[in-house]
C-alpha cells in the first residue's frame, strides 16, 4: 500500500490566510459604518414647545449642509433672527422660511423670543400665538412685558403675533394681563365712551384714583378696557361704566351767557365752588345739574338739560363824559360790584343798581340786551 502525502506549501497558505483577515476586516469596517450611519439617523431631535422638525420642504434654497426655518404667524410682520452673540442673521417675512447654518438662534417677534436649533438637512417650522384688541375707535393697544418693556403696538383690531407667554396689554392708561398661546387667537374686547356736547370743548376720563387716562374733543369716542371709570366735563362729572363691545354714551348740555361787551362770565356749583368760565356769547358745556352763573358778582341760578342750552341774558351800563375818572356800580344793599372808566361799558344780569361817581351816585335799571347809558353827573 503506497501512502500518499498531500505536498505542504506555506505560501498558499499564508496567502489564503491573508485574504480571509482583510475580507473579516472589510465586512467589520462596514457593519461599524452601516451602524455609525444608523445612530446618525436615529439621533433624537430637539424638544421644543413652539417648533415641530421635519424634512426640508421641496423647492427651498438651502444649500448642502445647511437647515431650514419656518416661522408661522396671523399677520404680515417680519421675524429676525440672531446668533447666539446676539447680533442679527437675517430677517423674513412670518409664513415664509429662510436657509441657515446649523446652530443655536434666537427668533425674534415682535420682541418677544424663541430659541431654537436648526440642525442640517432639517427643517424647523416654529408657530406662535395671536392677540387681538378689538374696538370701535382708530385708537392704539400697547403690549407690554414682564418686566415693563413695551413689546409693540397696533390699531384696535389688528391683530399682532407673539410667542407664547404672559403680556400686559394697555389701552389708554388702562391696563389687564393675558397670557398668548401657541397657535391660538387671544381676543380682548374694549368698550367706548362717547361724551355728547355741541362745543368743541373736552372731556376728561379719571380712574378710581383720579388718575387722568385720556382725554377727547366733546362727540369723539375713546377706547378703555372694561371697568368703571369718572367722566368730567368743566369739574363736572359722571360715572361710566365701560363694558366690553359696547358703547357708554354721556350727554352734556350747554349754558350760555349773552352780552353787549367783551367781558366774562363765570360758573359755579351750588355750594360756590369754581368750576369754568368763558367769554359772553360763547356756551360752556357741563353735565346736567343746577348752577350759579357770575358777571361781574351779579348771579343768576341756572339749570343745564342734557342736550339742550340754557341761554341767559345780560344789559349794559356805561357813563358816559370827559375825563378819565371811573365809575362805579353798586347792588340795592350798598355792595361794590365792580367799576370801570369813563365811557366804557359793564354788564349785569338786569336789575336795579347804583352808579356812583366820586361822591354823588344816581339809579340805574338794567334791562336785558340793552346798553343804559348815563351822562356824568357832579
């Protein structure tokens, strides 16, 4: 029996060894890569409140490497974005995305802020909430923060986007706190005072305080937010309740003083208290109640209707001659009223009075709308 020895040859062997070592190597390298590649497309987006991450959105000019930026809003505004310094990136409008690098930002609007991270090849679609004030005036809403920082302002019933949070709003001086939510409308409704008068003059509005918070022309509406407020009208007043969508209409009525001369007339309460004066022929507005009107001390009670004016009338005295010495006009009781020169003229609600020249006095009546003229006498 021949026994036959397969021959030994090391080189074959050492090659065959060889290229099983680099075929485990490459099958290795690969599994590590198809890994490395799984972890980097598991890896765990950001959490975020008011942002939602996807896919880039067809047609968006991000280049390789970079990410992009959505930002949803209910009005035509602008959002900024700032790098984490501080400084300003780029801007664009709400409802419309623009590309960035990767990295943290700050999205800014209407100056309230958001952080964010864009990570690349992603887009990061950020919402924010809307507020309203709603009113029946041209009139502004103010939005203010935490820390008394105006945000911004709008006309009433234009709406202006936020992120979310609580904001103090204010509309003429008056003031309430509300909070925004994301994707969600914030409504507030204001009410109105109308103050109702046939002058130019104006009204002043006061809280419980007697703090002043607006004032308007007579027939021109302002805006409050609803509570109770005082309304005045030359120091006279009346309460106001404001409620929301409504208007709270106030009506004045007039009092009005007529004369021969340039000079005044002047109202007080019934406990003589000063309350306005205006010159003769021109009306004063106030809100209904009972008067006493002066001219030159002589007073007559007056009662103010709303919507209607209370017309009194005044006549006129003058005395009349050479020189340049005054006269003097007295009541029935001997009491001083008031005094002028020589062939000028005062006025007086009618009546009897005295008119004294130096040492020698003579009567005189007044009657409405008529000038009593009297040569000087020795």
């Amino acid at each position: 029996m021949i026994n036959v020895f397969r021959p030994f040859i090391p080189s074959l062997y050492l090659e065959t060894s060889a290229s099983k070592r680099i075929a485990r190597r490459r099958v290795f390298c690969l599994l590590c890569f198809a890994f490395l590649v799984m972890l980097s497309c598991s890896k765990k987006l950001p959490s975020d409140p008011c942002c939602a991450f996807g896919e880039l959105p067809a047609g968006s000019d991000a280049e390789d490497g970079q990410g992009y930026l959505h930002v949803e809003g209910s009005m035509s505004a602008y959002y900024y974005v700032l790098d984490a310094a501080g400084q300003q990136v780029t801007y664009q409008s709400l409802n419309k995305g623009v590309a960035l690098n990767p990295g943290h930002y700050r999205i800014v609007v209407n100056n309230s802020a958001h952080s964010i991270e864009v990570l690349e090849g992603k887009l990061a679609k950020c919402s924010t909430g809307t507020l309203i004030l709603t009113g029946n005036t041209s009139e502004y809403y103010y939005v203010i923060d935490s820390t008394n920082q105006q945000l911004g302002y709008e006309a009433l019933s234009r709406s202006m986007s936020f992120f979310p949070g609580k904001f103090k709003v204010r509309v003429n001086n008056t003031e309430l706190i509300t909070e925004v939510k994301l994707k969600e409308l914030t409504e507030i409704r204001t009410g109105t005072i109308l103050v109702r008068g046939m002058t130019n003059e104006y009204y002043y509005v006061v809280d419980k305080a007697n703090n002043q918070l607006n004032y308007n022309s007579l027939e021109k509406p302002l805006a409050f937010l609803p509570g109770s407020y005082e309304v005045k009208v030359n120091n006279t007043s009346r309460k106001a309740e404001v409620l929301a969508g409504r208007v709270t209409e106030l009506v004045t009525g007039n009092l009005l003083v007529n004369g021969l001369t340039d000079e005044y007339y002047y109202v007080t309460d019934t406990a003589g208290n000063a309350l306005n004066y205006q010159s003769l022929n021109k009306p004063l507005a106030f809100f209904p109640g009972t008067f006493q009107i002066k001219v030159n001390n002589t007073i007559m009670k007056g009662r103010v209707t709303a919507g209607q004016t209370a017309e009194f009338m005044t006549g006129s005295v003058r005395l009349t001659g050479g020189g340049t010495g005054y006269y003097y006009v007295l009541d029935e009781t001997g009491n001083q009223l008031n005094y002028n020169s020589l062939n000028k003229s005062l006025s007086f609600f009618p009546s009897q009075y005295t008119i004294k020249l130096g040492s020698s006095t003579r009567k005189a009546t007044i009657t409405a709308g008529q000038l009593t003229s009297i040569n000087a006498f020795n």
